[in-house]
C-alpha cells in the first residue's frame, strides 16, 4: 500500500525540471510504421504530425494538445494513437498485437474512450475515470491496452487548460517508489492504488511548492517524470 502521509523525497525535490522540461519531453515515433499497421487494419488512420513520413518527434505538449480537443470518437482515437506512439516510442515492441486487438474490439474501444474521456473532463475521481479503462482487479477493459497505457490516455486526456491531476502509473516509475510503496506491483494496479499514487505525486508537488517559497508552482507531473527517472537517468526509455 502506498504510504500517502510520506514527505517529499529529498532526491526528486533536487531534480525537479520545470514545468517547460515536461512539456518539451518527447519521443521518436516511425511514422510509416504506423500508417502502415493502422491501415491494414482497416482502423482509423493518423491525423497531424504523426501522418507525415519518416522518423518524427512527438512532445508531451503535443498530445495534450489533442486532449484539449472536442471530445468524439474520431478524436479519442487519436489521442489513443498519440498516447501509445508516445509511450511507446520508435520500436513501438508489439505494435502489431495491440493494433490487431483494437481492430477487433473497435466499437468497445471507441464508447471506453469517449467515456473515459468524458470522466476526465468532468473532472471524476483518479479511482473513478481509472476504473473506466480499467476492472477493479486492474485488467484492461480493452485487450492489450492494460493499466500502463490507460493511465498515459487519462494524463493527456486533461488537456493544456489545467494543471494535471491524473498521473501515469507504469512499471518503472512503481519500481521507483519502492521506499514508499513496498513489494509494488509492477503491471496491474487497483483503482485505489492508482487513486493512492496520484494522491502522493499530488501532495509531493504541493510540498515542493512550499519549500519554493512560491517562486513557482509545482506540477504533479513533475514528480511522475523525475520518478521515471530515478536511478535510471535515462531520457529516452519507452514509457511502456
């Protein structure tokens, strides 16, 4: 269980980027790679940059770009390719077995974005808009689109209008918050643990804040991208 009352690590207080390193962090992504899988399948096809040729780079600001759009099917499926392009950068390993499960649970996967979109616009609880992509036993509702990916769809989901509150959860940022969250498990989390995970990431950007003495607000994400790079530091690991 994540101990929700932990301070701030002093290690990811020394290594906070800036709201501008996050929004700027990006990922090379094989453009015909993905035209080419998508159209195959007969799914919806690329919209924007990533419908360019060759090898591209695609920000975090990018994709909340998208997540500040109307919210439609047509949309929802490009935040969906945005997200997983981005997470999954420029080896994208199993592209292939995801896009085939989409192409084969294409309406399903359509009404869960849209509703999960539609949660996080409401502005839901973390548990609530999880639970929507995600069982209470922290399955994927959509086959191969598991807890890691969802949560990368409900971060870019919020938009650029307001600071993040739903944050992604995936193995290596829970294998980094092993000092307050023992035996962590590293591919399927509970609504409530996500919910807790948030509820931390949240309260240690607040802190960070404080100890700022106002100089500049933290943002939650933030604490979600120092935690991914905690004892790693590495940029460029796929967010898979």
């Amino acid at each position: 269980m994540i101990n929700v009352e932990a301070p701030l690590p002093e290690d990811l207080f020394a290594a906070l980027p800036g709201e501008d390193a996050v929004m700027g962090h990006d990922i090379a992504v094989n453009c015909d790679r993905w035209q080419d899988a998508l159209s195959a399948r007969g799914l919806p096809l690329l919209q924007g940059v990533l419908a360019g040729q060759g090898v591209t780079k695609v920000s975090r600001a990018d994709v909340f770009g998208l997540g500040s759009r109307e919210i439609t099917p047509s949309n929802a499926f490009q935040l969906l390719y945005y997200s997983l392009a981005w997470g999954l950068g420029r080896r994208a390993p199993r592209l292939h077995q995801r896009l085939n499960a989409l192409a084969a649970h294409q309406d399903r996967a359509e009404e869960l974005l849209v509703d999960a979109w539609q949660a996080v616009r409401n502005g839901e609880s973390a548990q609530n808009v999880y639970g929507v992509l995600n069982s209470i036993r922290g399955a994927g509702r959509i086959p191969w689109f598991g807890p890691a990916f969802s949560t990368k769809f409900l971060y870019f989901a919020q938009g650029q209008e307001t600071p993040p509150r739903y944050l992604i959860l995936d193995q290596v940022v829970a294998r980094n918050l092993s000092d307050v969250w023992r035996d962590a498990p590293k591919t399927a989390w509970f609504p409530d643990t996500y919910a807790r995970y948030c509820a931390v990431a949240s309260s240690w950007a607040e802190q960070a804040t404080e100890r700022l003495d106002g100089a500049r607000k933290v943002r939650a994400d933030e604490i979600e991208f120092v935690l991914f790079k905690r004892r790693w530091g590495a940029v460029g690991l796929d967010r898979g």
